[in-house]
C-alpha cells in the first residue's frame, strides 16, 4: 500500500509545494489586470459561497461538451491574465497561453485524460489558475476576515456536500475525464484511480497566505503558508494508512486552521492593513500600481 502512494503522493506535494511558491513569489513581484469591479466585500463572499453551490449541480446537468467549453474559456482567460505581466508582449502571451491550451487538448484527446501526459499539462494548467486566482483576489483588496469568513463558509459546505451527500463524488466522476477538469491528480495504477486535490481547495492554500501577509506581515504569512502545506501533506500521507479511500473534505481541516489564525493575528496586531498600507511597509516591484490616496 505504502509503495503504491508513494509517488503519486511526492508527485503531489510538489504541485502543491510549486503552486503555494509561485503565489508567493508573483504576488510580489507581477500586477495582475484587474477588472473594474471595485474591491472585495463581504457581499462578494456570499456571491462566491452561493456559486459554489450552484456551479456544481449545473455542471451535473447541462451536456458534458458544454461544461468542457465553459472549462476552456475559464483556463484560457486565466492564463492569459497570468502570463501577461510576466511578458508583456500580446503575441508572446497569445503562444505561450495557446501552446498550453492545444497541449491539453490534444494529450486529453491524443492520449486519453487518463495519460500521464495529459495529467502533467492540465496540473500545469490549475497550478497556473490557482495563482492567477490568488493574487488577483488580494491584489483587488481582498480583506484577511473576508477569506477567513469564506474558508469557513466552504468548510460548512464541504462537510455537507463531501461527507453526507454524493455531490462531490459525482461531479469529480464527471470532470476527471475532460480537458482543463479542475483538479489536479497522480495516477495511482492503469484502472484509473487517482490521488488529488480539488482546484477550490489548492486556492484557499495558496491565497490565505498571501492575504494574511498584506494584512498583519511577513510573519503571518509565512506561518500560513507552512501550516497550509502542513495540513495538506498530513491528508495526503492518510491515504498510506488507509485512513480513508474516498474523497476528502479538504476544508473541514483548512477552514477551522484559518480561522484561528486570523483570530490569532487580528488580536495581537489589531486591524488589518489595506493594499496602500502593506505597499508601503513592504515596496515592492508592484508598488507604482500603488493605489492614490483622495485629496
């Protein structure tokens, strides 16, 4: 048993591990786009929270080649958002984002979704999703108590949706087999079983750092990021014990763990810093985009 998650888990862990890395790296080095939609709100958050109930049960029940085009349009836009403040020239972002796109297609098709080829550019792609996710929700003003609020929310969500009803088991069923499916996975044998996390649970991974760093520091994020990764090896290690087959709910774990350290942080530092606030004490690449106070 041991042997058998033994790659797809380091396999595993270094998506996560690279994800969590690159977040932390282009959140202080690269300014997203952002659309003209205002900072974030608690009003967003429940916007978010009622998608991500309803998102599913749509993927459920329109025709799979819907879902697949909805999956494509997501990612590309995403990579193109990603890639074009690192290089800057549109034809340049058009190859890279268009070479990745082509390259999912045709190993999802060349090859089967269940090719090795296949799963190792669609990681790619998530990985890249997630970070693009990341850094434009906390470079758009993101609070700390918003994420916390929405890591708490999912974490009610995924205890429900994951353990007491088939929702989730359903939909991965459904995606696993497309191009650009959100999730990123190692195959465990040729029949088709595989080890992985859901896109939505990498994101708050990778984002909850990010926001914990512009509101209380350095410190505060740092902290996020190891016990985040931290949580994530431990459910990847239970399988190894055959602590569990089935899907995990990731965020029963992550979500209670954010909320005590943002409860922790806001206590001992007080309120949170803005985007303006957190560009000052830290300059950055980043700080000409740097947000002017109102005369």
């Amino acid at each position: 048993m041991a042997s058998l998650f033994m790659l797809p888990i380091v396999a595993l862990l270094l998506h996560m591990l690279l994800t969590l890395l690159f977040s932390w790296h282009y959140f202080r080095r690269y300014q997203m786009t952002r659309p003209p939609l205002g900072v974030f709100s608690l009003g967003d958050v429940a916007f978010m929270l009622g998608s991500i109930v309803a998102i599913p049960y749509l993927y459920l029940s329109i025709p799979r080649w819907i879902v697949a085009t909805l999956l494509l349009v997501s990612a590309s836009s995403l990579l193109y958002f990603v890639f074009e403040p690192v290089l800057r020239v549109r034809w340049a972002i058009w190859a890279v984002m268009l070479s990745l796109v082509f390259a999912d297609l045709g190993t999802a098709w060349g090859m089967s979704a269940q090719s090795l080829p296949f799963v190792i550019v669609n990681n790619v792609i998530q990985l890249l999703s997630v970070v693009g996710i990341a850094v434009l929700w906390v470079q758009s003003g993101m609070k700390a108590r918003d994420l916390t609020i929405l890591a708490l929310g999912l974490a009610i969500y995924d205890f429900i949706f994951t353990t007491q009803l088939p929702l989730m088991g359903q939909l991965f069923h459904r995606l696993s087999g497309l191009p650009f499916a959100p999730l990123v996975v190692w195959p465990l044998d040729r029949a088709g079983h595989w080890l992985g996390i859901g896109l939505g649970d990498l994101l708050l991974a990778a984002a909850f750092p990010l926001v914990m760093r512009k509101a209380f520091g350095r410190p505060a994020g740092l902290i996020a990021l190891l016990l985040g990764l931290g949580v994530l090896v431990l459910l990847l290690v239970l399988p190894m014990n055959g602590a569990w087959s089935n899907i995990f709910p990731v965020m029963v774990v992550l979500g209670p763990l954010m909320g005590v350290q943002y409860a922790y942080w806001r206590r001992a530092q007080g309120a949170e810093r803005t985007m303006r606030q957190y560009l000052l004490a830290e300059p950055t690449n980043i700080s000409a985009f740097m947000p002017r106070s109102k005369p």
